[in-house]
C-alpha cells in the first residue's frame, strides 16, 4: 500500500523535531528568565555596606568590623547621628575607638556636650585627620606626626604620593601636634614695654586672627603654627642649625606660634640664645624664640595663638650679614625638628 505522507510534509516533521530537540538541549543550560519585578528589591539584593557622601568632601564608608586591626583595611570613616542617651565615651565603646579619637576628629574638647541629632565623624582606626597643605607632600607629614609613611599609604589607599592642597588624610596612630587652647580675656594691654628684668604683662588675645600689642598686629596663617612674624628666611634647619632664622628689616614683633604656657623667658647669653622664650603646646610641642631684643611675657604666662610676646633683636651668639633676626626651633618629644612644615 502506498504512503499518503507526502516528501515535503515528512521533510516539515523532521525540522520541527530537530528544533524541538535542539530547544530542549538551550534548556537545560539556560536559567529560566525571571521578571525583574517578581525578584528581591534592589536595596536588599545586593552587599548593604556601600558608600556614603559625607560633609566636608569625605567619601565614607561603612565597617562591619570589630577588630581594630582588621578595620585598618578601611579607608574611610562614617558619619554618625547621636541618638538620645549617647556620649561620646559611648560612641567610642561601640565604633572600638578612643574618645579622644572622636574629639579629635570633630574638634570637640574634652567638656564639650553632644546632643541628640548631632552628626559625628567616626574614623575606623585611632587618629587623626589632617588636612593637606599647600607645598606638603606624604614624607613631610610622616615627618610631623612621627608616623611611617607606609602606614599613612596604606590607611589612605594612596597609589602615588602625589597630593592636592585641601585633600583630608587619616593618620592613624596619631595624636594632634598641638592642642589648641582657649583664652580667657580678662587683662587688658599695657600701653608701655617692659623693662629689662621687670614682670611684662599677660596679654591674653582677643582673637587668634590679629593680636594688638602697642599698634602690632600679625595676619593669621593656616600652617600648624602661626608664622610668628612679618618676615623672611635668612638661615634654613640644618646640620648643626637647627633650626630656621627668620629677619625682617630693623626688626619687629614676635608672635607666638600657637597656645600654650610659657615656660622659660630670660634675659642673658642663655647659652648663646640671647633674651630667649619657649613655649610649651602640650603634646611633647615646645616652641623657642632666641635673639630677642623685649620680652612681652614671663614664665608662667598663658598665650594664645598670634599673642605678642617679643621684639625681635641681636642678642646672644649673632654674627655675619643676619644681624637682627629671630631664630625658632620646634622641639617635638625632646627632638629638634625642622619648623618649615610646621609653618607651611
């Protein structure tokens, strides 16, 4: 009997069961397509620590971590929102950070209050945040707080050394080089100098901008210290100079270079300094001025950033073309270090 399946219809089968065949074969390692609407939501499909933009140009991000050592892989810090019953003791508990290192990085004093609502930067390590500086590059920082240069890379994430003037780094394991310190305003300015070897009057600012003593006033700079005249380098720190001498043309006023308690204020050779001033800024910084012709201040005396404590003269050990000058040495720890970046 002869068959009624025509060559084109028995063609037509055997394509369509080959495509069948080759479908089921794509399936079986293909995923099934899910609508995305029938999925998780996209807050909570994906890994919840993120980045958050902060304040004052920091990119924050979040810490699972517990560990002081693992949270140094952490580059950055977060911004944290007080709740009601918080303080700062608190907060530092439970970020496994010190108090200090949240004062530190708020600018918070030791008695000062937070509030419910208030925003605090929490960093993940111990340390500070330090703001570049225009002319500061990665060594001279290492160099001020004391720190290996490899461990302020790493906590940075940093490729190069290269930096921008404004740029914030975390140095961790640091403390502030100087802590500065609030002044009461309760003398008033002696209108005459003092003699030599009598008591000067303490001269407490009225602002760390512009310090009026007898019509002298300084512009405030933003280095670490408070460039302590209206002048120009004459000697750079060096071996067997250490430190910088800086001159300005008959002389000036001297400004001390941040606050801090005066703990020395001679009159004499001193060793070659001359009328000779040190300051002590807390933190291991002390600060010395020499050559001085006055002395504004006396041991003991509490200043302020900008304060006028001397005029500058040609005491003690001078010689060759300086003549009248300042000379001014920053003692860190016991060590004399180079006052340039501390000034820049």
């Amino acid at each position: 009997m002869r068959s009624s399946v025509s060559p084109n219809q028995a063609w037509l089968s055997v394509r369509v069961r080959v495509l069948c065949a080759s479908v089921f074969m794509i399936s079986l390692f293909v995923e099934p397509y899910i609508a995305e609407t029938t999925g998780a939501p996209p807050d909570l499909a994906g890994d919840t620590h993120g980045f958050l933009l902060a304040e004052e140009g920091f990119l924050m991000k979040t810490s699972p971590l517990t560990e002081q050592g693992t949270r140094s892989a952490f580059t950055y810090g977060i911004i944290h929102t007080v709740e009601p019953g918080e303080s700062i003791t608190t907060i530092a508990k439970q970020s496994f950070i010190t108090a200090d290192t949240i004062r530190w990085a708020n600018n918070l004093t030791a008695n000062s209050p937070v509030l419910p609502g208030q925003k605090l930067l929490i960093l993940p390590v111990d340390g500070v945040v330090h703001e570049v500086k225009r002319g500061q590059s990665l060594n001279t920082i290492a160099e001020l707080y004391d720190i290996e240069i490899g461990k302020i890379r790493e906590q940075n994430k940093l490729e190069t050394g290269y930096l921008v003037a404004g740029d914030k780094l975390i140095i961790p394991g640091a403390k502030p080089i100087v802590e500065p310190t609030v002044i009461a305003t309760t003398a008033t300015v002696s209108s005459s100098k003092p003699t030599k070897g009598s008591k000067a009057p303490t001269v407490p600012s009225t602002s760390t901008n512009a310090v009026a003593m007898k019509g002298a006033t300084i512009e405030s700079t933003n280095g670490i210290l408070q460039m302590p005249c209206d002048c120009f380098y004459t000697q750079y720190f060096g071996n067997g100079h250490y430190g910088i001498d800086l001159q300005h043309r008959g002389g000036s006023t001297i400004f001390a270079g941040e606050a801090g308690t005066v703990i020395r204020a001679d009159y004499g050779w001193n060793g070659g300094y001359g009328n000779v001033i040190e300051i002590d800024h807390g933190n291991g910084i002390i600060t010395l001025y020499a050559h001085n012709k006055e002395l504004y201040v006396q041991k003991g005396d509490v200043v302020a950033r900008g304060h006028a404590i001397a005029f500058m003269g040609n005491t003690g050990r001078v010689h060759g073309p300086t003549g009248i000058h300042l000379h001014l040495e920053v003692i860190a720890n016991g060590v004399k270090k180079n006052p340039t970046p501390y000034l820049k």
